[in-house]
C-alpha cells in the first residue's frame, strides 16, 4: 500500500485523468456485471393460499376422505406388490433358464437383509439404551441441585 502512495504523490500530469476513467471504468463494469436483481433488495412476494378443499368441510368429511385416500393407497401398493413379484418370477425363471441356482441365491439375500436387521434393531437399542442413561443423568443431577 505504502508503494501506491509514493506512485500516487510524485507530480503526474495525467494523474487525475487516468484517476476519473479508472472509477467509470470500473463502475460501468460492475453496472453491466451485476443483475438488477441484485442491486437492491428484492421486493416482498405475493403469497396467495391455493385450497382444493371447502373451507365447510366437516370432521366426518375429513375423516371420509382421509379413508378413501389410504383404501387408494392401499390398492396402489398392493398393485405395485404384484408387479414386483411378476417381475421376480421373470428373473427367477431366467435364472433357472441359465442354470443359476436361484433358490440359493434368494436364501443368501434374505439372510443378508436379516442379519442388517438385527445389526439396526441392536443399533437403534444401545442409542435408546445411551438415550436413557443420558436423561436418567440429567434426572439425578436435577435432583441433586
């Protein structure tokens, strides 16, 4: 910095000039760089509340509705269920066709997704178990005070 004002005190005689297109340089660069967006703080938005339901809807209308969105879901679900099992047949079929043995190959994975099981129950068990000796601590503390 101490270099600039040394360079900016020795008499120049363009030095005011190259000073003034310097700032307009910059300043209509940052003019064109900048969004408008950006160059004042945006306004506040229009918030505007889209219901699809009656605003007079009673409890027991609620309550219908919900049930026929879960006997939908349900019926979705299951369908999705029969698909995949289709879908597995296929493979399973093809499997045979190639001479893999499936029967084996379904015993292994449905061992491997009952040993991750056990590792998450036995997981989520010491966390609630670290849980419940952590709020029985603060329990005593508070107590104690």
């Amino acid at each position: 910095m101490s270099d600039f004002v040394e360079e900016w005190r020795q008499p120049q005689p363009y030095r005011w000039q190259i000073f003034g297109v310097s700032v307009a340089a910059t300043f209509a660069l940052m003019m064109l760089l900048i969004p408008k967006s950006e160059r004042a703080p945006p306004e506040k938005p229009d918030i505007v509340y889209i219901s699809t339901f009656d605003k007079n809807r009673t409890e027991a209308q609620i309550v219908a509705s919900n049930i026929a969105n879960q006997e939908r879901k349900d019926e979705l679900a299951a369908e999705q269920a029969k698909r995949e099992e289709v879908r597995k047949e296929f493979y399973r079929e093809l499997g045979r066709a190639t001479g893999l043995d499936v029967d084996k190959m379904e015993r292994e994975a449905k061992e491997e997704e009952a040993a991750k099981a056990a590792a998450q129950a036995k997981q989520e068990a010491e966390l609630q178990a670290r849980r419940d000796a952590a709020a029985a601590a603060k329990a005593s503390s508070a107590a104690s005070e």
